[in-house]
C-alpha cells in the first residue's frame, strides 16, 4: 500500500479554503485586488485556484487508480462520481427559495464549477486507466496545441474569430449554441463547454506530478521545480500569442498555474514530507472533506444572499454591514474579514469531521 503523502492533503486543503475565501467576501463591491479574478486576459492569485484543484485531482488520481485495471466495477465507480459531482453543481444552480424550490427552466445554468471537476475527474481518470504516461504526455500537447487552434483559427458567422468577449469568440459561439440561456453570462463561461478541453490538460498535468510523487525517483523536490520552472517559462512565452485566460482556460493558462502549482507543491512536500516540519493541519482537515466543504459554503453563502432582510438588504448583507462594517476599518478590510470569519467556520467543521472520522466521498 502506497505511502499517503501530507504534502498532497495540505495542498488540497489549501486550495478549498482559498476558493472559499475568494468566494464568500463581505461585498463584492470592496475586495483586495489579488482576491478577484483578473478582467479578462492575465492572471491574479485568485485565478491559480481552480486550476490548483483540477491539478489535486490528476494527482488523486495517481495515487488511487495507480496499478489498476480498467475493470466494469471501477468504470461504474467513476461514473457514479462524475453523476454525483455534475448533480450537486446542477442543484447548485438550480436551486431558489421559492416554492418548487428551482429556478425557471430557462434561467438554469448548466455548467458550473462541480461540474467541470466531474467530467474532468471522469475523462482524466479513464484516460490514466488506459493509456502509458508517455501518451498521455503526447495527448496532451496535441489537446492544448489543437484547443489553440480551434480558437485562433475558425471563423464565426463568416467572421474571423476573436478571444475577446464577443459573439465572434469560438468557445462562446458554442456554448450558446449548445446551451442558449443556460450559461453564466450571454457573452462568455467561465466553466464553458469547449474549455473544458483544456482543463483536462490540467488534471493530466497532475497526474504526471501524482507519479512521480510515488515513484523512487530520489531526487523530486529538484524534478517538480524544474518542471515547474519550464512550464511557467512556456505558459508565458506562448502567452505572446495565446494570452492567459482563465474564462477561456487558453493553453498557457494551462501551464503557467501548473508551473506554480508544482512549485508549490515541491516546497509543501519538501518540508513535510521530507523535513518532517509540522504544519498545516487546519488545511489537511479541510482536504479530507474537500467537496462537501465547497458545497456546503456556495450552498449557505445562496441561502444568505437570498433571505430578505427589508426590502433591498439580504441576510448576508445584514451580517456584513451590521458586525464588520465600522469606520475605523477600510470596507476592503471589513469584506475581508468577513471571508475570513466563513473559512474558519468552514475548517473548525472539517476538524470535527476529521477527528469523528467522518469522511463524506462525493
């Protein structure tokens, strides 16, 4: 049985509280500039997360589904995962307060957050199941190098194609097409359909770092920051011509937050899983219960905006300008705060979940 690595807990529990805390601020009229994503083209520390956990989860892979075949009984496993996963972001989007309790048909989104980590879960896990690493590398290559020129090169409506946000952009084109109504913004999604193309890559991608974490290869640390290193270098040199995107999750997106998410994970694993520094904790427990935590805060966090408190503030409004708005704070600060005080609920959970043993697979 395979050595279960701490440094790979602590960075997933890292990445759940991050996408917590990026997600729950006091008001989103008031936020520090690197807890937002970026505008459109480039990148901010908030746009690492996603990417960080869709490449935990290639890591995942490797670990579970390492030495096995792909037999029915583990195809029905993954299966009945992925359902689960798109069914929760599903839900998730469907859901109101109002009486039946879902939104009008045409006001649902589709895609989604839990939705993506499913069928990137899925594909990533059947391809690992099938194929020697060495073709998944080639995959790979062939999946970001052809994502760029699907999106660079076929024009829309008879119109040259553009990554703007504009109805000439490939990947919007199709997912309003294939989706209409049901998308995050009639101009782009963020969680779009031909995107998720690419964001296999990133679980691909982790999956490579997953197998060299359990090999013997003694020398690691040294490889994960020199691939980690090469991947930045690339990612941003084909940024020149394929800009960092994360809405559209371009090719170099790919590789720049693989490249930090190898780095980071090099020096987590140096220091604990080598050194034996003790740290981390808070975020190993929340790694244990990773998906329940993240559905269970995008869950509350729509019941609060959605209670009424008076006739324009929410209950979520409420709590903000009534315990964290104070004049002698920056409303930067008090949104902060705010966010900071939903983590700590969200991690002091997943310790009584950990210490009572409870582990809730999704």
């Amino acid at each position: 049985m395979k050595k279960r690595l701490l440094s790979v807990d602590i960075f997933r529990g890292m990445t759940i509280v991050l996408m917590i805390l990026v997600n729950t601020p006091g008001t989103w009229s008031s936020v520090y500039a690197p807890f937002l994503h970026a505008k459109w083209h480039g990148y901010t520390p908030t746009d690492l997360v996603f990417p960080f956990f869709l490449f935990i989860v290639g890591t995942s892979i490797a670990f579970s589904y390492s030495g096995k075949t792909g037999t029915p009984a583990t195809y029905k496993k993954i299966t009945i995962r992925t359902l689960k996963l798109i069914g929760l972001g599903l839900f998730l989007g469907a859901f109101t307060l109002s009486f039946p309790f879902v939104k009008d048909f045409a006001n649902i989104r589709f895609p989604g957050v839990l939705q993506r980590i499913g069928v990137v879960f899925f594909f990533a896990s059947i391809l690992f199941l099938n194929f020697h690493w060495k073709t998944l590398v080639g995959l790979s290559v062939l999946l970001l190098v052809g994502y760029w020129g699907l999106m660079e090169l076929i024009p829309v409506n008879g119109v040259e194609s553009t990554l703007e946000r504009a109805p000439n952009n490939f990947a919007n084109y199709l997912d309003v097409k294939i989706f209409g109504t049901h998308n995050y913004k009639a101009d782009y999604d963020p969680e779009g359909l031909l995107s998720t193309i690419p964001s296999i890559v990133s679980s691909l991608l982790g999956i490579f770092t997953g197998l060299l974490l359990t090999s013997e290869q003694p020398k690691k640390v040294r490889i994960l920051v020199g691939i980690g290193g090469a991947l930045l270098i690339i990612g941003h040199l084909w940024d020149i011509v394929f800009p960092i995107n994360k809405a559209l999750w371009t090719s170099s997106f790919v590789l720049v937050t693989a490249g930090w998410a190898n780095l980071i994970l090099a020096l987590i694993y140096y220091l604990t899983d080598i050194k034996g520094v003790q740290f981390g904790s808070l975020f190993r427990y929340a790694g244990a219960n990773a998906i329940v935590l993240y559905f269970l805060s995008s869950f509350i966090s729509k019941i609060l905006g959605m209670i009424k408190i008076g006739e324009e503030n929410s209950l979520h409004g409420w709590l903000f300008d009534t315990m964290y708005v104070h004049e002698f704070m920056s409303m930067q600060l008090s949104s902060l705060l705010y966010g900071l005080t939903v983590v700590a609920f969200y991690v002091f959970l997943a310790y009584v979940l950990y210490q009572r043993r409870i582990f809730i697979k999704v």
